[in-house]
C-alpha cells in the first residue's frame, strides 16, 4: 500500500469512509484512528498496533455536545472538567452507550472520550458522521509518535494516509480522568493536564495509576514507552559509574556541568526548566537517544511538580521494560 502524507483533512475523511485506518494528529501525540462505530475499522487499528484487545481505546469526538451521544449518566464534574479543558489534553472515562462496540471498550462498560485540540483533526471529524477510535500510532508498547515522521517510520507502507499536522504541541498523552461512585474524580493516567489543575477544577482526586496487576487499563501496565535500547532512571553520576563499560545517552532537565566520560550524546528537555516544554520534547528524545550508537540511555527524575509527575510515569515504565519484557 503507498502510504500519503499530506494535510488534507477530506482526503483522510475519505479513507476513514471507507473503513481504512489513518493517522491523525493531536495536540498530544498522532493517533492510528478508524471509525469508533465500526468494529471491522476498530479491529485494524490492533492488527496494525499489534495490540491486544484487552487494552481499550480513546474515541476523539468534536466537541462537548457530542458527550451524551456516546455516554450516559454523566457527573456534573466531568462537566465541569470538558468545559475548562476542552479542546486540549484530557479524557474522560463514561458510561458507555450501546452505539460504542464491545472492541472498543474490550468489553468494559465505560468508554474513554475526548476532544482533541488540532485544527486538522477537528476539521477532519466535522466532515465525518461517526466518532474517530484512536490510540497514539506507535507499535504497543514503543515510543509515541510526535511527528508524521515519527508515524510513517512506523506504519510506512500500511496505511493509506497520515495527516501532517505538525510536531505535537504537547507532547504526552492525555491526562485520563474517571469517576467513583460519588462523581469524585479517578486518575488513571498523568498526562498533558497536571494533577493539580484537574483537582483545581474537580476536587480531590483518587490515583489509580497502578501496574500489571490491572491489564484491563494498560496505559497503567507496568512496561510501556519504551526505546529500543535499554533505559535506567536515576542520579546521572552514580549511574554513569555503575555503567562506566558502556557507552552512554544522558536525557535530562537542565544540562549537567561535568560529564563523565562513557556519556557520549546528551539531551537536555528544557533549559529553563519549563515542564511543559520538557514534555513537547520528551518522546523525540528517546527515538534520538536511541538511535545515537548509545548502548543505554541514563535518564534523570523530572522534578515533582506541573508535568513532572507525568514524565516519571514514562520513565518508570520505559525502565521497566528491561526488567520485564511482558
Ligand atoms: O492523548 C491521547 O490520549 C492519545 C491521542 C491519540 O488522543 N491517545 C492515546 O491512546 O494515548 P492510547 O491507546 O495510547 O492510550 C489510551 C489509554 C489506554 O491505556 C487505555 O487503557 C485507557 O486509555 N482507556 C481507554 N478506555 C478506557 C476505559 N474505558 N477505562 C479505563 N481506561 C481506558
Ligand atoms: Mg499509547
């Protein structure tokens, strides 16, 4: 198959019509989209992913008054948080309307909906009839894509067209947010939204970020993001010594004043310390460090505040796909 890359959002329409699966950008990272209502088009999407049904995925709507097309019995505080943070990094998890396949969903009642903030894409799903299913377009378990290079160094030759809308201006996943009972919020994933800016607007929240034990939501499994090449997290010199045989990438906040030896490629994310910005920049990194000539990539912690957490989520996850290869 020739895979296009262009910025026509009708052509991707047309495609996406035809039950086909293409890339679409986002505010956060690209997303392998197809049509949510579709279960032959969904099925695509985890033939080409290589990921297992178990791990449902994200519908992308095109605004707020598509909410109770797609969900039910809707709080008052997932209102409130698509009003503040709508277009932009955020999904919801819902109850779910009968209309979103069981594929979508891998069989829970509840589907994860967002409106992404790109022009393209809004304009693309303005054009269509149906909600887009769109997971980021990376192989499970790999890096994210940020640009259309990033896709088509992927899914080149596999699908018919990825829309190039630009690097992504965010640069992680959406922030994943649900609900209990009582309509209190429930994270599930730290994303392009910071903890405190949900709770500023919802309450307090619960986490529910936890790891293997729950693969009904594997953006929380254990292993996940990772390089090619094996990752480490941690003080940047204690580990330059513990790896002082290996060539080593260092990935950081703020470039460091001495540099050991064995460190021969370094990436600071944001010189002015400025996290959102260490973010816009952190997955192109990885594919850089990785494709250095690196034998291991050294990464620091991200300090503990606005998408720092989020950043440390990645990294925890990226190191631990050396222990765990699952
Ligand atoms: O920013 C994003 O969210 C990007 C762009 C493309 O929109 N999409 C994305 O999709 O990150 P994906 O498939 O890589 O991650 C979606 C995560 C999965 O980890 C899945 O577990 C979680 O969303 N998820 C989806 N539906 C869910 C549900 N009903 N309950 C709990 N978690 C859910
Ligand atoms: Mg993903």
């Amino acid at each position: 198959m020739d895979t296009l890359i262009g910025t026509d959002p009708s052509v991707a329409a047309e495609h996406l019509t035809n039950g086909e699966a293409v890339a679409i950008p986002t505010e956060t990272v690209y997303g392998l989209a197809a049509n949510a209502l579709e279960e032959a088009a969904v099925m695509k999407i985890f033939l080409l992913k290589e990921r297992p049904v178990f791990d449902p995925l994200i519908v992308h709507i095109e605004s707020i008054d598509r909410l109770p097309v797609y969900a039910e019995e809707i709080p008052p505080s997932a209102y409130l948080l698509a009003k503040t943070f709508w277009p932009g990094p955020l999904t919801l998890i819902l109850k779910k309307k009968s209309l979103i396949p069981d594929l979508v969903t891998s069989g829970l009642d509840t589907v994860g909906l967002r409106v992404p903030s790109h022009p393209l894409t809004i304009q693309l799903l303005e054009q269509l009839p149906f909600p887009l299913a769109a997971p980021s377009a990376n192989p499970f378990g790999y890096v994210s894509p940020t640009t259309a290079h990033h896709v088509a160094d992927q899914f080149h030759g596999k699908i018919p067209y990825i829309l190039d809308g630009g690097p992504c201006r965010v640069g992680i996943e959406s922030t994943i947010v649900g609900f209990d009972e009582q309509g209190r919020p429930v994270i599930y994933r730290q994303g392009g939204i910071a903890l405190r800016d949900v709770e500023a607007v919802a309450g307090a929240a619960k986490l529910m970020l936890s790891t293997s034990s729950n693969p009904k939501a594997p953006g929380m499994m254990k292993s996940h993001y990772a390089p090619k090449i094996p990752l480490v997290c941690g003080d940047m010199q204690s580990l330059a010594k513990v790896h002082r045989h290996k060539k080593c990438a260092l990935l950081c906040l703020t470039p460091p004043g001495e540099i050991p030896q064995n460190i021969v490629t370094v990436v600071a994310l944001s010189p002015s310390e400025d996290l959102q910005e260490a973010a816009r920049h952190f997955f192109s990194s990885l594919r850089t460090l990785e494709q250095s000539g690196a034998d291991l990539i050294i990464a620091e912690w991200m300090p503990d505040r606005d998408l720092g957490p989020a950043l440390n989520d990645r990294l925890r996850r990226a190191a631990a796909a050396n222990e765990d290869p699952s």
